[in-house]
C-alpha cells in the first residue's frame, strides 16, 4: 500500500513560499522532490530565525523530506547537468520571475524537447505574459493589487487601528494548492494522452478564485445593509463563563440568520424590537444587539451545553485557543495533526501533519531536511563531482553534526 | 414619604421586583407584604415572568428576629389568618409566573429561603449562600430543609443545615442548588436576558411545569403525574401551543413562534 504519489519525481527550483508549498504537497502525496538552489545562501529562507542558520524552522517547515542539489546555473556544465536531470522528471515546479528560466534555457519550451511527457508548472503573481509579468510578488503586494487589503480595511472598518497586512500569506499559500492541483490535472492528463505540458499558474487570478464574495466585489451589488456571504466573515467573538472566548457563526445583522438566532435565543421579542428591525437597523444598533447576544452566551456554564443546544438552529460554536494549546487536544493527537522533524542541530521540531488520509494508500512523514546541496552526489547524472565541486559549478554541504 | 421596601420595574412583560429594605434586606412582615402584593401586582398588570433582586449591598441578610416574636409573624400578608412567613413562601410558589432570583452578596438564613422559593437562581460569582442559623441555636423555619432535601438529598440538606457554614455559589451550582453562576459584573445582564427568555415563552406551558415539577417535589411521582393531567387541558387549549405547532409546521422550528403568554 504505497502513496499516492509513489514514482513521480519532482525537479523543484522553486523558493520562499507559494512554490515550496506546491511541492511539499507533492512531496507529502509520496512524490520524490528535488530541490534545486544555487550555491551561497540557496533559498533565503533558509535563514531567518527561528532555527539553526542555512536549515531553519520555516524552511523545515516547507521543504523537510525533499532532497536538496545546489548547482551553479551561470555554468554552461552545470546547465547541462540541471537539463540531464529533467529529462527524468515527470514533474518540474518553478517560481521565478516569468523569461528567468529561459534565459538559462531551462524552460518549458527546451526542456519539453527532451522530455516531451514533463508536467512543468510555472508560478508567479501575474502569469507568464502579460503586461503585469515583470512585476515581483510578495503575498502583501498581491493581497493589495487585486483587491483583499481593501476589503479587509473595509471589513475591520474603525476598529482596525492601524491597518496593515493580515498574519498570513495567502496569496503564496493558495497558489501553490492551485499549482499542486493543475500539476496533478496534468498528469491524469498523461496518463491518458500520454503528453505532458506547461501549467501557468497566478496569485493574483487564485486570490480571485478562493475569494467566496468575489461575486459581490466583482459586481458591486445594492444589498440593503445585508452583510455579504451569508455574513460568514461577521461571526461575532463573545466572552464566555470562564474567561474563554467563543466564537458563534452567524451574523446577526443578516435576516437570514438573526431569526434563527433569535430562536434559539427564546428570544424572540428582539424580532420586533424597532431597534433591530431591519438589517440597516441592525448594523446601527450593533452594539445594543451584540449585548443581548452576549448576555445570552452568559447563561451558559458549559461550552459543550452551548454548543449542544446551538444544533437546535442547525449551528455550532468554537472556541477561541492558540495553535499551541490546540496542538496538545485530544483531536490533534487522534488525527496526527503536528509531527515532528529533527533540524540540523538535533532539535525536534513540531510541524504541521497531512490534511489527508486515504483508504488505500499510506503516507510517510518527512523525515529530513537536507542543507544546502546535501544530495548533489546521490542525485547528479556525473561520475566527476570532485571536479565539479573544484571548480564551483556544484556545491556540496557537510551535515554538521553538533 | 418613606422609601418604598419593594419596587417594581418593567422590561416589556417582565416584572423586576427589587427589595431595598435597608440596611440588609432583613425579612420582617412589611418586606414579606411588600413583595406579596408586588408579585400579585405583577400578575395582575400582565406580567409573563418575574426577576426577583435586591438594590442592597446584599440580596437578603436573614429574617429579621421580629418575626418570630409572638403575633408579629401573624403581620405577612396584612394580617391575613394563615399567612405568616410559610403563607409568604407559598404565594410564590403558587404564582403562575416563574420566578427568577438574582443572588448577590449575602444570602443567608431567611434570605436563602426566599432564593429557595423561587423557581431558578442565577448566582454571583462572590455570593456567600448558607442555612445559617443553627450558628444561633435556631433551624431554619422558613421551609428551607424541605427544599433543600428536594434539591440535593437528605445527606448534603442535613450537612448544609446542621453545620450552618457559608457556602461559595460554585459549589451550590455544583450541587444543584442554584442554576447559574456568572461573574459579579454579568449577574444584572444575564439574570435580565434569562428571565426575559421567560417572559417571551409560552407562559401558560410554563406554568404548567412549575405546578408539575412543585407537586412532584412536595409530593413525589404521582402527585406531579396528577397535577400533568390537570394541566393538560389548558396547555393544549392555549393559543401559544397553536402558534408553537403552526411555527413548527411552516418553519421547521418550533422556537420560531412568537408566543404571547396566553
């Protein structure tokens, strides 16, 4: 019962985020990843803290489990390495800026001419060509372009303080599933016609794609004060008996939802409060009504007995915690939901698991994470490393061992 | 004109009825009058509920040693041959309306009593609740044993009642005591939205509970089953049972009615 991804070996140039993660998806489905860098620092990320310098805790993050090969692509013999190494590739995944890889003729172009059957996915903010391809992309500046900053700014409205950037990159993490899912389009595309091709892939057209009010963005509709998406991003935080914060997944400015909420309430009365009676009126009188809300919540001793009865309404409840103290729930233990990697000083680690698990097919955590061209003798098509390492075109790191 | 003991305050169909006789809410019969005639006033002006609290540093200190001075008891209830401080007990339990106390402070000896002749308390985190007064070479007289064996069986009633202590409102709530326990700065919200929950249900259905579940508690199994049968015929006949059915049948979701207590 191998993995579902078992035999399909993956050239990765990728760096930083969205690329890493594509092919640490592919890597975790059992796929065999090769990550090419250059010599010096290799992926940058591979260095700020926390973690060892040249292997720390964000690159093990992305990158355990893929074998590294450090190659110096300014040398015409280490081109031609990189290309010998493609022609086994069923898979490459690359995240420069769109024409870098051609300018060292590993494109899709020359490299599907070895290797007609390669799947070759191209990552970038803007796509391959068109008139925004020479731009970088860092999830913020692609966050602002094409539209979520302002809504964010727009959602958090006055309470936002100071706005900036969220805590996460979701233009680079997004992207790189799309990417892991056009790579596996691909190659069932393969499996029947038996050709490959050149996946282009977007950040800016993906953040379009998983935004699920880009209806509404797009097309600017009149909504009479109903909040948008069924008010799923307006679920109010409340306190709750024990100091603990809840989180309840309703808005109650939307009609929809502020019946139901008023059921399960027993408050009823607040239907027709004139104060709340219309969905306008609601967002006026918000903080009136979210007292009553959190009044109720207060009648409770126990979260499960909240939760419980909020299934009268066909609704459930969260509870506010860090990743941390969710890491040690029962749940996280049952599922596999952190696992741990070893760094390159011997600390273990905490990582996240696998989102999946599948019936007929067993996965393996990533075991290792390679420093800098750890891999370049068992992975490089050349009898002659020695010479190649003398004359800077590869460069091979010891493990040092602490 | 002297202050009031007993207040009463509207929240659409709930009755807040406050205590203020100062300095501690001691029980004597012009207390106990007062909250007579102001729970009888509530149901009288429509009241569906009522929320029951004191505006005093305490909920209610005891009873004030008068009462149990010759003649002075006979005084609860203006007079009225049979009333007296167990006649006062009664009126609430025998009230339609469900009836909520909010404990703050103390709530001790006779003040627990009153608590106890509610049918739901929300407690304050820093309350002190206790049958205190054996601490005097008394029991407690104002039906607070009984209600207490209902409550948590003969063991822990005779424990609470024999030793006298004070009592934290989480060990009461862990007990079965009391219903809720909330922050001292929640307790006026919360007890407010609980009873108010109340006070917008099916008043005539909710009536009827509180008949059942008081037989049955002085009475056992079959004296409940017997009040249920009596009370069939009104709950069934209501109006709020034909909106509750006609919520269901339409919505789904039988707590989408709007009930109007009758």
């Amino acid at each position: 019962m191998g993995s579902p991804l078992q035999g399909i070996r993956v050239i990765d140039f990728t760096r930083v985020l969205a690329g890493p993660h594509c092919t640490k998806v592919l890597r975790d489905l059992g796929a065999e990843v090769l990550k090419v860098e250059p010599p010096g620092i290799g992926d940058l990320t591979r260095y700020p803290p926390p973690g060892p310098l040249g292997c720390s805790h964000y690159f093990t993050q992305q990158n355990a489990g893929k074998k590294a090969v450090c190659v110096d692509l300014n040398f015409a013999e280490g081109r031609t390495l990189i290309r010998e190494l493609c022609r086994s590739a069923d898979v490459v995944v690359e995240n420069f800026r769109p024409g870098t890889l051609k300018h060292f003729e590993l494109d899709y172009e020359r490299v599907s001419q070895d290797n007609p059957r390669v799947i070759y996915a191209s990552i970038s903010g803007y796509g391959q060509r068109t008139s925004m391809s020479h731009r970088g992309a860092f999830a913020p500046t692609v966050h602002a372009e094409m539209g979520m900053l302002r809504t964010l700014i727009n959602h958090y409205g006055s309470t936002a303080g100071s706005p900036q950037s969220d805590a996460f990159s979701h233009a680079d993490v997004y992207t790189g599933l799309e990417a892991a899912i056009g790579v596996l389009a691909a190659l069932q595309h393969r499996h029947t016609t038996g050709k490959g091709q050149h996946v282009d892939v977007a950040m800016a057209a993906t953040m379009l794609s998983v935004n699920e009010r880009a209806h509404v963005d797009l097309n600017e509709p009149e909504m009479d004060g109903e909040p948008v998406a069924l008010g799923a991003t307006e679920a109010p935080i409340l306190r709750f008996h024990g100091g603990g914060s809840i989180v309840i997944p309703v808005s109650p400015v939307l009609t929809l939802t502020f019946h139901r909420l008023a059921a399960v309430m027993r408050r009823n009365d607040l239907l027709r409060d004139p104060r709340f009676a219309s969905a306008k009126l609601r967002r006026k009188n918000i903080a009136e009504l979210m007292q009553e809300i959190q009044s109720w919540v207060l009648t409770f001793q126990t979260f499960e007995d909240f939760e419980v009865q909020m299934t009268e309404a066909g609704l459930a409840a969260g509870r506010v915690r860090s990743m941390a103290e969710f890491s040690q729930s029962k749940w996280a233990e049952e599922w596999g939901a952190t696992t741990t990697v070893v760094d390159t000083e011997g600390a273990e680690i905490k990582v996240p698991g696998f989102p999946w698990r599948f019936s007929d097919c067993a996965l393996e955590p990533a075991q290792f994470v390679a420093v800098l061209g750890e891999h370049n003798a068992e992975v490089l098509p050349t009898d002659d490393i020695e010479r190649l390492e003398a004359a800077g075109i590869v460069s091979t790191r010891r493990r040092v061992r602490s | 004109m002297a202050e009031p003991l007993v207040t009463t305050e509207w929240d659409g169909k709930l009755a807040v009825i406050a205590m203020q006789r100062a300095p501690h809410n001691l029980l004597n019969a012009g207390l106990m009058t007062g909250l007579m005639e102001a729970i009888q006033g509530a149901e009288r002006d429509g009241a569906r509920a009522i929320l029951l609290r004191s505006k005093l540093k305490h909920f209610s200190a005891g009873a004030d040693l008068s009462l149990f001075e010759p003649g002075d008891g006979a005084g609860v209830g203006g007079g009225v041959k049979g009333a007296g401080p167990m006649g006062f007990l009664e009126s609430l339990e025998n009230c339609p309306l469900p009836i909520v106390a909010a404990v703050h402070g103390a709530a001790l000896g006779g003040g627990l009593e009153v608590a106890l002749a509610c049918d739901l308390i929300v407690v304050a985190r820093s309350a002190r609740l206790g049958a205190v007064e054996a601490t005097i070479g008394l029991a407690p007289l104002m039906g607070c044993v009984p209600r207490l064996v209902a409550r948590v069986g003969p063991a822990k009633a005779k424990e609470i009642a024999m030793f006298g202590r004070r009592y934290d409102a989480e060990t009461f709530e862990r007990m079965g005591v009391v219903n809720l326990v909330v922050d001292d700065d929640d307790l006026e919200r919360v007890s407010l939205s609980y009873a108010k929950q109340l006070a917008v249900g099916p008043t005539i259905a909710i009536g009827a509970i509180k008949k059942i579940a008081n037989a049955a508690s002085r009475e056992g199994t079959t004296a409940g089953d017997v009040k249920q049968g009596d009370a069939l015929g009104a709950v069934m006949s209501s109006k709020d049972m034909r909106r509750g059915i006609k919520a269901f049948a339409t919505t789904g979701a039988g707590a989408s009615a709007a009930f109007e207590g009758n």
